[in-house]
C-alpha cells in the first residue's frame, strides 16, 4: 500500500500532536523533514507521522532540541531511539539554580534603591521647579 503525502491536519489527526506544535517542530527540524510545497498548501512525507512522534516522545522524555537535533543528525531522518536522559549531578543544578536566584536577589535589591532614589530624586525637581519667588509670589497672592 502506498501512503499518500499529508498536510498539517491529516498529520495532527494522525499523531494527536498539536498543528501549532507540528509547525515548530517541521520549522525547527525542517532539514529531516521532507515536504512539498504546492502554492499555499504544504504536503509532508509520509514518513513524517513517524518523526514528528519520535521528536515529540524526545521532549517528553526530557531532551532538549540540542540533544534531539543531535540525535537526528545521528540517524538522518530515521526514526530515533528515545530513552529519558538522568541528571547526571543534581547537586551541581541546584547549585547553579541556587547561585541564579542569589543574582536576582541582589538585581532586586538594586532596583529597590533605585527607586527609593528616583522617587527622593522627584520630590527635589519638584521643589526647584517651584524656586522660592513663586513661592513667595503665591503666598502674597493668597494674602490679597
């Protein structure tokens, strides 16, 4: 039996893959992925359906797009083996998340300060745009 070429729809049918997800994917993984362009409508091989799983379970399992481009690349546009990858040192992540959000703290400390200084910073303009003659001028003013 001859599989015919599909579109977005029929490969989201197929896959249960989201179309908006099978765009990125087919967009990011566009060198393994065979396609052909008639006007506006885009036909995909039929193969696809089986790659477009395969990068999908990648995700699932963890893989970044790095590792799932590299696992393509490896075996071309053949369908690839999927295993979880372990976090090879957990320690070493959180050590890093740990050291990050030490960074934000102090960032966010920063802009308190700057904000405190802007907001003393627009009492004093607020001040010199008033000078001390139209102060008097207004006080005489309210005197008459």
């Amino acid at each position: 039996m001859v599989r015919e070429w599909q579109s977005i729809s029929e490969l989201t049918t197929a896959t249960r893959i989201p179309a908006n997800t099978i765009r990125r994917y087919c967009s990011t993984f566009s060198q393994y992925i065979n396609s052909e362009r008639s006007g506006k409508r885009v036909q995909y091989h039929p193969d696809t359906a089986e790659l477009l799983l395969q990068i999908y379970a990648g995700y699932r399992a963890g893989l970044s797009t790095a590792d799932i481009d590299l696992k393509l690349q490896q075996t071309g546009s053949k369908v690839m083996a999927m295993e979880p990858q372990p976090v090879v040192n957990q320690a070493a992540v959180l050590d890093h998340i740990g050291a990050a959000l030490s960074i934000i703290a102090q960032q966010q400390q920063r802009l308190d300060a700057q904000d405190e200084r802007i907001a003393h910073l627009e009492k004093r303009l607020d001040s010199v745009s008033n000078p001390w003659w139209k102060q008097l001028k207004n006080l005489l003013k309210k005197s008459e």
